[in-house]
C-alpha cells in the first residue's frame, strides 16, 4: 500500500475523526499488528498540535493469559492509580482513537464466566468516570489490517495479499481518495439531511419486517432525535465517532420492543463470533435467544447486566452503501454495521435526545434511555427488509423498502 495514501487515512483520522485540537492530549489504543502505520498517527497528531501522544498497546494472547491465570478478584480490582487515571480523562478530555485490528476469534476459548465476572465486579467504579465524559469528549474508531484479520476475510491467500486487499477495503470504504476531507464534508451532508427528514416525521415506533421471519416493532422516545455523521461535543468540537460510517441512528425507549429478530451477520464479540441468531423480545425485553454457534456467549452478553437485555440503538443503513457493495464480509463490527441496519443491546446515546446538553443523564434515563455497561450492535439488514414508521399523527410512512431508502 503507498504510504501517500496511508498518510492521508493517518491524517483523516486525526483531522476529521477525533479532530484534535491545540494542546490537547490524545491517547491512541492498537494492537500489534501496524506500528508503521500507528507512528504516523502519532505524528499526525503532534503535527495538529497536540500537546501529548499515549499509545496502549494490546495483544490478546496476553489477554487469553491474564484471564487464565489472575483470579477473578485480580481481573475485577481497579487499582487506586487506575481510578486516578480516570479522573486524569475526566479533567483534560484527551481525544480518542481506537484502531482495530484484532483477529475475530481471537479470544476464542477464553474462560468468559470468569470475564463476566470480572467486569461486573470494576464497572460499578468505572462508570461514574465514564458518565462524567459522556458526550464531553472526542473518539473515533478506526481500522488497520491484522494477519489474522485478514486471513479470516480473505481465505486461502498468501498472507501479504490477504493484508493489502484489506488495506483496500479499509480504505476504499473510508473515503481515502484524492480529497478524504472534502468526500467527508459531503458524507456528512448526505447523512444530516437524512436526519432532518427522519425528524421531521416525528416518528414513534418503527416496525421491522423480512422474508427471514423477523417481525418486530421497537417503540421511541417523543424527545427522541435521529444522529448521523457528524458529531459534537458539549466543548463545542465537531468530530467523526466512526470511520466509516453509514448510518442514521436513534436511541429507542427501554421498555418498547414487541417480536422476534434475526440476526443477517456475524457479530464478532469479546474475540469470538456469534452467528446465526434471533433474539425475541417482550415488553422491550431479550427473553429468548438462539445461535447456532456462539449461543453461550450470546446469552452471556444478554445477562451482563439489567440494560444489557434491552435496546440501546436502532440503526439504518441501506444495502447501497459502499461496505455492503463490496460483498466484504469483515468480520467486524465496525464494517458490517454500516453494511446493514442493525439494532444494539445495552447502553443507549443521550445526544439522541434532544436538547440533551440541557438535561443530565439522570433526567436522560428517566425519559427511558437505557443504561448498562454493554453496547453492542447487531446486524439485521437484508435486501428483503422493510421498515416502517408510525408517526405522532397516526401516519405510516415507509422509510425502508427491499433493504434501501424508500424516500
């Protein structure tokens, strides 16, 4: 891959992604995989005036060892420096950059009861830090190529090949041409003025339907407000959560989902995948779920806590869309939600509230934004769906025909 243009997704991610700004800290999380590549982040950064660059480095075979052999008492303990380095966030806000490339079963065999355990024992210390950033901050979330990445969406190719043709894909999908920055301003556009649309309709509950036997009705917040694109803080700085996204997204009302979904794609979870499943809710409730591989693990998920078996996001995407033409299956959750529409259990945005900068997340909550400590999306877009809107009229208005827009 030419470095001019690995150069320009490095900047991309720094300028249009967290959009760093002058003397402001910025912590970067990689995996092993593109040191070269994670270096020119880091100078991009320094290069936008940042006043400090952290990398974090992860490898999950050392993850696979620290659950293997830590007790879970070990894993769950936050330390007192840990809770400082929290606060540290909390005070000087670094922008965030996630740069995935971890194999999809990576974690495959991990003791996950002992993981379950761990994270519930810290979450409940960790999760005032994180309400304090909430919407506060910048982050992006970005990709690179890993070998067993690329080996898994590219089977049976040499190595090197496989690892060019997801550079590729990566960026082809997002938007690395000969002008990323102007492509994104009019990405942005596109995704807003399908917003304004999708608000202006005032919309109370979307229902679900495909050839697949998903049948399901999710009900909304009347503050509720569709996002896409674009993001900005409550310090007033516009930045790109994901690279690449393609999706209109709003946060549903707990409580309000009736009927049975079915899952189109993998989801890759804590290094694992789970495929093949259908979730059935009641009174906004994951009551049953089934997968042909991964089940344990998808149960798992659904228990983490008392949110984590209710929705958090609905969001759409059409099946043109660059990802979904590519005919990639990644693998990744990063890619294959902007593939297809996709729903999320867990925690639900605020800034998909109105006025939310005007509310605290209490108030948020109480309007029925879901909270847990898990957010994870899944996939249930397919050329045969259709969804459509009942508005606060009583109007029902088609908002997805076979898989696309219907406006």
């Amino acid at each position: 891959m030419k470095k001019t243009r690995l150069r320009e997704y490095a900047r991309l991610i720094v300028r249009c992604g967290v959009n760093v700004q002058k003397d402001q800290e910025v912590m970067i999380y990689a995996d092993l995989d593109q040191p070269e590549f994670v270096k020119m982040v880091v100078e991009e950064a320094y290069k936008a005036k940042a006043k400090k660059v952290v990398v974090e480095w992860n490898y999950q075979p050392l993850q696979k060892l620290h659950v293997r052999y830590q007790s879970v008492k070990t894993l769950g303990t936050v330390e007192p420096w840990q809770e400082a380095r929290q606060e540290h966030f909390c005070q000087v806000l670094p922008a965030r950059i996630h740069l995935e490339s971890s194999d999809p079963d990576g974690l495959k065999g991990i003791n996950m009861e002992k993981v379950t355990k761990a994270r519930q024992m810290s979450y409940p210390i960790l999760k005032p830090y994180r309400d304090r950033r909430e919407n506060r901050d910048q982050w992006c979330i970005a990709a690179v190529p890993g070998e067993a990445w690329a080996k898994k969406v590219f089977p049976g190719m040499r190595t090197s090949l496989a690892v060019e043709k997801l550079w590729e894909a990566i960026l082809d999908t997002a938007r690395v041409t000969d002008d990323p920055v102007k492509a994104w301003e009019e990405h942005n556009a596109d995704l807003a003025r399908r917003c304004d649309y999708l608000n202006s309709l005032n919309i109370r509950s979307l229902h679900y339907t495909a050839e697949n036997g998903t049948d399901l009705t999710v009900g909304m917040m009347d503050e509720g407000c569709w996002r896409g694109g674009r993001d900005t803080s409550l310090q007033g700085i516009a930045f790109n959560a994901n690279i690449p996204t393609e999706e209109c997204f709003i946060s549903p009302k707990k409580g309000m989902a009736e009927g049975i979904v079915y899952s189109t794609k993998p989801l890759s979870y804590r290094g694992q995948l789970i495929e093949n499943f259908f979730i059935r809710f009641e009174n906004g409730k994951a009551v049953e779920a089934n997968a042909e591989a991964g089940e344990e693990l998808l149960n798992a998920m659904i228990s983490m806590d008392e949110g984590a078996a209710y929705l958090g996001e609905c969001a759409l995407v059409p099946q043109k869309s660059p990802i979904c033409e590519s005919g990639i299956l990644f693998y990744n959750t990063l890619f294959d939600e902007n593939a297809a529409c996709h729903l999320a259990l867990g925690m639900g945005y605020a800034d998909t509230i109105q006025d939310y900068q005007d509310k605290t997340l209490e108030q948020c909550r109480e309007m029925g934004l879901n909270d847990s400590m898990i957010h994870e999306d899944f996939m249930i877009g397919c050329d045969s769906m259709n969804i459509d809107a009942t508005c606060a009229d009583g109007k029902v208005v088609p908002i997805f025909r076979n898989g696309n827009w219907a406006f």
